[in-house]
C-alpha cells in the first residue's frame, strides 16, 4: 500500500547543467498501475531513482518535494523496491534462493520467516527452478524474474520497473512481463518505465508521459492519450502502439558476392553453417539465443578465426587473418554493445581514428568525419565523451565508426536493440541507403520489424543442439 | 562458465564438513612452522600429514594433482635457480656442470625450498576444495564476526569475475573491429594492452557500481541487524580442528628444534 505525491519535483546531477527532471506534480494513488513514458532525456530513471530514495543528497540539486506516503523517499526505503534493467549486476548470491533470501535478511527479517516468503516469492514469479539452482546457469529473461522474486519477498507497498525487458530478447521480456503480471496484487502500487509500449499496456492503466524541457505533457488511461498525443509521442521516438514502419525494398537484384563461408564452425559456439551475402543485399541472420548468431557476425566480419571449414571475403583471403587497418577499409563491425568499441574520450576523435590509421591526409579525414557527423546527426556532440551519450546518440556513433574507412560490407549485431522508434526508424533508412549504394548489410537480429523493413535475405540459424 | 574455485572434494567427508572458518584457521596454524624454519624437515613432515589427510577432506589424489601441476613448474624453477645462483655450496662435491658444483648441501636447500612451496600451498588449496564461497562468506560473518559489508560485498563481487573474460574478448575484437592491431611490434603490443585493460577496469568499475546499487536497493545499507537465511555454526569438531592442527604444528616446531636442524628465517 503505497501512495506517491510529487510537488514541483525537479533533479539536477552535481555538474550538469540542465535538470535531468523538473517542475513534475502528480498524485499516484495506491494501487495504481502506471506506465511512465518520454522521450529519451525526458529524466524517467531520474524520476524513478528518486522515488526509490536513491538519489543522494550530496549528488546533485532537487526542488520542490516527493512523498511516499507522506514520507521522504530516503525514509521509506522499506516501501519500495526497485528492479533495473541489467540482470546480471542485480543478482548478489550464487544460488536462486539465497538471492531471494538476501534482502530479507538485510531488513531482518526472522530467520524461521525467510525461507516460507522466498519459496512464495518465487512461486509468484512463476519461477520453475529448485532453490539452489544457480544463478549463473539461468538465462536473462530468468534471471530477471528472480530480480523480481527478490524485490517482492520484501513485499513493497510501491513497485518499480526501469525498463526490466531492455536487456532481454523478445522470449526473455515475455518472460518477465508475464512474471510481472501474474505477480501483480492490488495492494502494489506499479511505476514501469517501458520503450515497447504495446507489450506493457496489459500491465497498467494509466500513462504518463514526461515532457522533456520539464513537467508532465499528458496523463490518463492509455486509449485517451494516445487518441491525444499518439503522432507526437511517435515522433519523439515513443514505441505507440498501432503505427505502421517504413519498408525498404532493394532497387535492384544483388551483385558480387563480398563475404562466403563455407562449412565453417566455432568449437561449443556454432555448428557448421554455409552462407554468403553479396554487395546491394540485405540479409538477416535471426535465430534462438545460443545459436551462435553473434559467433557468426564476428566470422563474417574477420574479428575471428573459424575452428573449422572456409572463409572467403572480396578482394580475396581469409578475412581473420587479414591486419586490422585493411579489414576496417573491407568489412566494418557494429557490435551490440557500441562502448565496446570506443577508444577515445571525443566524438569527432572516435570518427578520425580509422582514416588516420590507412594514412589519410589530415584535410581528408576532417572531410569524412563532418559528413558523417552531420549524416547521423551528430554535429552538435562531435566534442563530447562517447561514454556520456544516450543509447541512441551511442548507437549512432558506432555506426558512424564503422562507415569512416568506407568499407563495402558492413556487419551488425542486433543494431536496433533497446532503440526508440525514433533511432530506430533513422536507422533502418541508413542501412537502406547504404545497400542501395551497392555495400552489403549483414545484420543478426531478433527484430522482426526490422527483418520486414530492410532484409532481402534471411538466414535463420537453428536452436544450439 | 564456471569459477574455478568451485568445490570438487565429497562434501560429505568428515573434515570437509567442518566449518569454513574453522578450516581456514587450521590451514593457517598448520603453516606456521612453514614459514618459522628453513629446514627441510618440517615441510617434509608437514606435506606427509597432508597428504594422509587428503581422504579425510574428501579429495582424491588426482583431482588434486590436476589442481596443484602449476606448482611443480615453481618448484622445477626453484630448482634450477638453485643450482646456478646458490651462494652456499657447501658440503660433498657430486657433480660439476660447466661451472657449476652441484653439492649436496645445494640439493637439500633446493628440496627443502621445493617441499615449503608445496607444503605452504596444500592447506590452503584443500580449504577451497572443499568449501563453498557462499558458505565461506556466511561462516566469516556469523562465527569470525567479519563485517557483512565486507564478506558479502566480495562475494557479491566474486560472482561478476567470469564475466571478465568475455568482457575482455569482446573489448579485445572490438578494438580490431576498429583497425587497432600491434602487429609484431613489441612496444605497440603493450601499449594495446594497456589500453584494454584500462577499458576493462573502467566497465568492471561500472559494474560494479550497479551492483552495489541494486544491493542497497535491497536494503543492504539499511543500518539494520542482518538476519541469516542460511545458519553456520562453530561446533566441538571444528575446535577440535583447530586445537589438532595447532597440536601439529607445534609437534613439527619440536621435532625441528631437537633434531638440530631449525634454521629460523629472521
């Protein structure tokens, strides 16, 4: 049971400039189930950590007030748990159930209590293992159902979820969804923050959309502001439900072959698959967890060697064994992660390093790197720390990097993964061009609409044996 | 991936289920004198009481030679440091090597610093045979009375250590990916390295500051007495752990102390 009342609510982080959040009035009364929505910046994990009482005084500025049940957040602590979107840095102990048991025991609760609320908690979440199932054995989408078993063994008046289904697939976020839904009692007042909209409205009735510049732009059930605001929240990147997504058919039939493998495997990583892609195709390579689909991206993209069988990229070789300043002018990696792949501390640096690296003149390398700032809309940050950008503004970037050295084959890993509608679209009409200009596009995915958008090809890799 | 600690011995064997604390302690006492006498002896005695109490620990023998080999590259490098820089070649000529003399009183420095590796290692290679971390961890908070903080916090911490590796496969591809390759240049390799392993610390840092986040989320800061899910306790048997391998150690002390070889280290 659990009562939220925001007066004028505004959070700046110690150094920044602008208020992450600012000027929010709400009343969220108990029991409510909330989708809280905005566009990226729009300070919604700001908002939620303050709820949690975890912002600490000493870490930057706020005004106006927030009360949980009429307390500061920082005093009803025990009223509200939160679930993040990272399983793996929110599991504490080795086995599940003493993962579960682990925040009871902080909030000392009687030994003999313990194992009963564990084994409740977990019933609730529909989690199917024994208790000393370890931790590390499970998949995301489990391992964030334990997450959620934890939080609710302590029993919160206010629950809330940053984006638990960011991480996961889309079998992993169904199961957590489904985990959330059937967990639900009305006494559990629910704050979730969300990008796939569709897949969330079961779970609440009410949104919220947070306006970024400060305040709350909309507020109600879900059919009246979307009647409302649908369009614009769409082109502010917010996942509405029912909108259609642009397509992108090739122009004309695919030429040379770039990439050809060959019978090749990765020991315990990928069993012996064939496939090529040539130059003005699009071809996704889809499949279930642990198929090796990103195995497969790091050998189309001559980052490793194959245990077995051949590979064989335009102009000619074996790409792996090719040095790394002449793979960057042939085949361009975009990995999930995109900090993976920074190395310098500026945005315009990230671009310049790989035409540095062939030798290129200074006059030149200034040349490519403001078309491409400015191609992926990134003119504006060519002086910031890549590591400070947003997931969208990231993704950009890693995209742009690979584009610097001009290869003609470009390879991604889950590219649209975790994007806004926004990004994702921008996107998905990059990638289109490019193939359009004749590069090829290789792209593992788990994204169906973006199979429909762009892929001419697909290539589905079965389930690990 | 699994840690490499994981326990591999029979947990039903009498001296593994003692208490972790209490093992540890004992581990410790038993290695006292290994590190009191320079003699050969005392290791001596001290790596046959431990092998004879490997059963006990329900350990067999080949798991633990497959556990210990790295060793034996240490004692082989000890060996062969001995016979070419040892100052002290005393005692009856055996055999000449270019310019080395191989006496015998090289010959027992060298065993007795092989057996000390060994001996120092065994007790504390069978103490992680045999325990859990997570039992370890509870045991140091509820009978040595270690801060929760501190135990827990490392356990915790302990978890994220195989996510490192692939962390460091990925920073290492990615870093090809972008055209960064040292080649056979020697300077270029380190400097590469360098600069992956910083990029590996500045992730690991995050992590772990999520983490720590989620734990306190959970009510790990609250202030409050923890309770425990999990009971360990600190019997009879596991005194007599301790009280035995003390018993031990100062048997070997006396041993070496009349037989006339103690030779302390200070």
């Amino acid at each position: 049971m659990a009562e939220v009342t925001l007066r004028g609510f505004g959070w700046r982080h110690a150094g920044r400039r602008a208020w992450a959040v600012r000027g929010v009035d709400l009343r969220i009364a108990h029991g409510e189930r909330v989708l809280l929505l905005g566009p990226s910046g729009a300070g919604k994990s700001t908002l939620l950590a303050a709820l949690a009482g975890l912002l600490p005084e000493d870490s930057g500025e706020s005004e106006g007030s927030v009360e949980i049940d009429g307390l500061e957040p920082s005093k009803a602590r025990e009223r509200v748990g939160i679930v993040f979107q990272d399983p793996q840095t929110q599991l504490v102990m080795a086995r599940s159930g003493d993962d579960v048991a682990f925040g009871l025991e902080n909030r000392s609760v009687p030994a003999e209590e313990i194992w009963p609320r564990v084994i409740e908690a977990l019933e609730r979440v529909g989690f199917p293992y024994p208790l000393d199932r370890p931790t590390a054995a499970l998949s995301g989408g489990e391992q964030q159902r334990l997450a959620l078993a934890g939080i609710l063994a302590l029993r919160p008046g206010l629950l809330l979820l940053d984006e638990p289904t960011a991480n996961l697939d889309p079998a992993g976020g169904a199961l957590i969804r489904t985990a959330i839904a059937r967990s639900h009692d009305a006494d559990t007042t629910l704050v979730l923050v969300e990008h796939r909209v569709a897949e969330a409205l079961p779970l609440v009735d009410r949104v919220i959309v947070l306006e970024p510049g400060g305040g709350v732009r909309a507020d109600g059930t879900p059919s009246a502001v979307f009647a409302d605001l649908g369009d614009r929240l769409a082109e502010q990147g917010v996942w509405v439900p029912g909108r259609p997504l642009p397509t992108h058919r090739a122009v004309s039939p695919p030429a040379d072959s770039l990439v050809r493998a060959e019978a090749v495997t990765v020991r315990q990583r990928l069993p012996a698959v064939s496939v090529s892609a040539r130059a003005g195709e699009a071809l996704a390579v889809t499949g279930p967890n642990g198929a090796g689909k990103s195995t497969l991206a790091l050998l189309l993209g001559g980052l490793l060697a194959p245990t077995s069988g051949r590979i064989d990229a335009a102009p000619g070789g074996a790409p792996h064994r090719w040095r790394a300043a002449a793979l960057t002018q042939r085949i361009g990696s975009v990995f999930q992660a995109p900090e993976h792949q920074f190395v310098t501390s500026r945005v315009a640096d990230e671009l310049a390093l790989g035409p540095r690296r062939l030798g290129r003149s200074a006059a030149s390398v200034s040349a490519t790197v403001d078309e491409l700032l400015e191609r992926l809309r990134l003119t504006r940050l060519a002086g910031a720390n890549p590591y400070t950008l947003s997931g969208g503004e990231a993704r950009r970037l890693s995209v742009a990097t690979a584009l610097a050295t001009a290869p003609r084959l470009l390879v991604l890993d889950e590219p649209t993964f975790g994007q806004d509608r926004r990004t994702w679209i921008e996107l998905v009409e990059l990638l289109a061009r490019l193939r359009d200009d004749g590069h090829g596009i290789i792209a593992v995915t788990h994204d169906d609409d973006f199979v429909t958008a762009l892929a001419d090809t697909t290539f589905a890799l079965g389930p690990a044996s | 991936m699994t840690l490499a600690l994981e326990p591999v011995a029979d947990p039903a064997a009498p001296l593994a289920r003692r208490n972790p604390v209490a093992k540890l302690g004992a581990a410790l006492l038993f290695s006292l004198p290994l590190v009191a006498t320079l003699d050969p002896l005392t290791p001596a005695l001290a790596l046959t009481v431990e092998l004879a109490l490997l059963p006990l620990f329900g350990v067999r023998y080949r798991v633990l030679a497959r556990r210990v080999w790295p060793l034996a590259l240490a004692a082989a490098g000890i060996l062969v440091t001995m016979v070419l820089f040892a100052a002290d070649r005393t005692g009856p000529l055996l055999v000449t090597l270019g310019p080395f003399a191989i006496t015998t009183g090289v010959l027992v420095n060298a065993l007795g610093l092989m057996l000390r590796v060994f001996a120092v290692a065994l007790p504390g290679v069978i103490v992680f045979a045999t325990t859990d971390p997570t039992d370890l961890a509870d045991a140091l908070v509820q009978n040595a009375k270690a801060p929760a903080r501190f135990a827990l916090g490392a356990l915790a911490a302990f978890r994220l250590i195989p996510l490192l590796g692939e962390e460091w496969q990925m920073l290492t591809l990615a870093r090809r990916a972008r055209g960064i390759d040292a080649g056979r240049n020697p300077l270029a390799r380190l400097a590469l390295f360098g600069s992956t392993a910083f990029a590996l610390l500045v992730g690991a840092l995050r992590r772990g500051g999520r983490l720590a986040l989620a734990m306190d989320a959970r009510g790990f800061d609250s202030g409050l007495p923890r309770t425990h899910a999990r009971r360990q306790t600190f019997g009879r048997a596991d005194t007599a752990l301790l009280v035995g391998a003390g018993l031990l150690a100062t048997a070997f002390l006396a041993t070496s102390v009349l037989t006339g070889l103690f030779h302390p280290i200070i």
